[in-house]
C-alpha cells in the first residue's frame, strides 16, 4: 500500500499509538519498532510503512519517496514533525561560492531596489520556484541566493529557506528567512496560501462580504428575488441559492433562508399571475421566482386549485 492510499481506518489506528504532546514536545511511537528502534505502522492490507514518511505526507502533503527523514531530536521513536526533515544533499557536491557562481547566479535575476522583490528569469521547478544548477544538480534559487549572501553553511540541515514576501519567484535575501518545514506550512496556512483561504479573502472570490449580507437580507425580507440578485450581481442561480441557504460563505453574517421561501399573494398579484400564464411568454419557475413563491403555488393556480375564485 501506498502512503496516499491509506484509509480513514489506517489514520486513525496510526494516531492511536502516537503519545502526542505538546508542540514541541517529542511525540513518542507506541507500536512496533525494529532492532534499530525505527517505527514502523502495519497497515490494512499487512504492508509496512515507515511512520516517519506518514507522518511527513499527513502535515506535509509530501511522502518523500526514496528520500530518508531526519530528526533533530535524540529521541529514536519521535515521530513530531517539528523534529523531522527531508535530508538535504545540497551541500554534499563539491562546489563552492566563488566570483564565477555568483556573477552567472545573479545574471538570472531581476535585481531592482533594497526593498522589492527579485524575480527569478530563469527556470522554474513544479513549485514555482527558481530553480539554478550547480554540478548538474538543481537547487532552489532562493536557497542559493541566501548561501551566497550568509555563506555555503548558513543553512542549518533539514531548515528551509521561507519568503517573508509571499512571491515563490522572489530572491532577494533581505526577504528570505530560515525556518523549519513545519514552520513553513504554518505560514502558509496563516496566510491562506494552502486553500484554506475562504470568503472575500479567497483569490477568485467575486463578492465581498457585505455583498453576501446584502444578498440574505435583501431576500429575506422580500426585497429582491433570486433573479434579481442574480442580475445584480452577475452570478448563476446556483450560487445565488446557495449562499442564501447558507451553503456557501458560511462565515458571513446575514439571515439563512433554508429551502425555498412563500409569501402570500393578494388578489391583485393572482391577476397578474393568471395573465402571465395565459400568455405563455414565462415559464412557471420564472413567474415564481418574480413573485417570490414557490413553483408549487404557481402550478396551483394555473390548474385553478388554489384562488379559483379570481377570475380575468
């Protein structure tokens, strides 16, 4: 089995032989461990996965596949991921900052001021990152750019190189910083750049939240129709219904109206009703929609159930 494939039933048999703790606290292993006291989860379907790549794919998104995971701690059956790492073979090749590495490094760069970002011009790898070889092996640009900058070995093994700036292309040292993976991910996370971003925060997002208010409220009280709201705001009928039914945008304030909402007609609006029907240019779903009933209501009155006693 592959890690990806693992079932809801696998997940919550693993975490239930993790001694979870704080933070920052080693999270201690509680299942089977080979001599060498490596962890090891036997899955559903009998195989065995190293609880290190499990743990790294659950936070991560990423199995590490073929790469060995570290940890920074002495403990041999940690498994927090604060304390584990992807290891690092950067700075195994034998290569060195010179004039030469850094003349070609930065040729690649869009150098502009001390305080913008400088955008990579050349390759990028699958992340969008600036990708620059040395020794016929790819290295992340901004790693590089803050090795030139702090020196070959400023970069403690298994810590990443983040961007204060949010632009995955940017390399200018004055934005990067070190952190670990985890602190990574918790960064993006807070700055909803992992699709946790929701409502008018999301980058897609065509309302504003007072939009969304608006939209309930105006419903609500019989102001607007759907259609009208769909006009207004150039959107289909299925977004209109579900942010008034509360489906969608969840966060927002406004009143949810569950299911479709019936006003009562006067006798005038019957009138108006039946000679609508009569001249057959609206569909009943339409009619009800202008008059705020449901399509029920309208089907009523046109096989003469309901208000027969309103004649043309």
């Amino acid at each position: 089995m592959n890690i990806e494939d693992l079932t809801d039933r696998d997940k919550e048999r693993f975490w239930s032989k993790i001694d979870k703790k704080g933070d920052d606290d080693c999270w201690n292993w509680l299942g089977y461990t080979n001599k060498r006291s490596t962890g090891f989860y036997f899955a559903t379907d009998y195989s065995i996965i190293n609880i290190r790549h499990i743990i790294y794919y659950l936070y991560y998104g990423n199995t590490a596949k073929g790469m060995p995971i570290g940890r920074r701690c002495d403990n041999d059956l940690c498994c927090n991921p604060k304390h584990l790492y992807v290891k690092n073979k950067d700075l195994a090749k034998d290569w060195n900052i010179d004039d030469k590495l850094t003349k070609r490094f930065w040729k690649k760069a869009n150098i502009l001021d001390e305080n913008s970002c400088w955008e990579w011009k050349a390759g990028l790898d699958s992340k969008g990152y600036g990708s620059f070889g040395i020794n016929y092996k790819s290295i992340r640009a901004p790693r590089v750019a803050y090795m030139i900058l702090y020196g070959k070995y400023s970069i403690p093994e298994g810590m990443s190189v983040c961007h204060a700036c949010d632009n995955r292309k940017c390399v200018n040292p004055s934005h990067l910083f070190i952190g670990s993976n985890y602190d990574n991910v918790q960064d993006r996370h807070t700055k909803g750049r992992d699709g946790s971003a929701k409502g008018q925060n999301h980058g897609r997002s065509k309302l504003t939240n007072e939009n969304v208010y608006y939209i309930r409220e105006s419903f609500s009280n019989g102001l607007k129709t759907r259609k009208e709201l769909c006009d207004m705001f150039s959107m289909s009928i299925g977004m209109i219904k579900n942010i008034i039914n509360g489906n969608y945008w969840k966060s927002v304030g406004g009143t949810i109206t569950k299911g479709s909402r019936s006003k009562k007609l006067v006798e005038s609006q019957v009138i108006e009703i039946k000679k609508l029907l009569l001249d057959g240019k609206l569909m009943k779903k339409d009619i009800a929609e202008r008059y705020n009933v449901t399509p029920s209501c309208i089907n009523s009155i046109d096989k003469n159930v309901s208000w027969k006693w309103v004649l043309l």
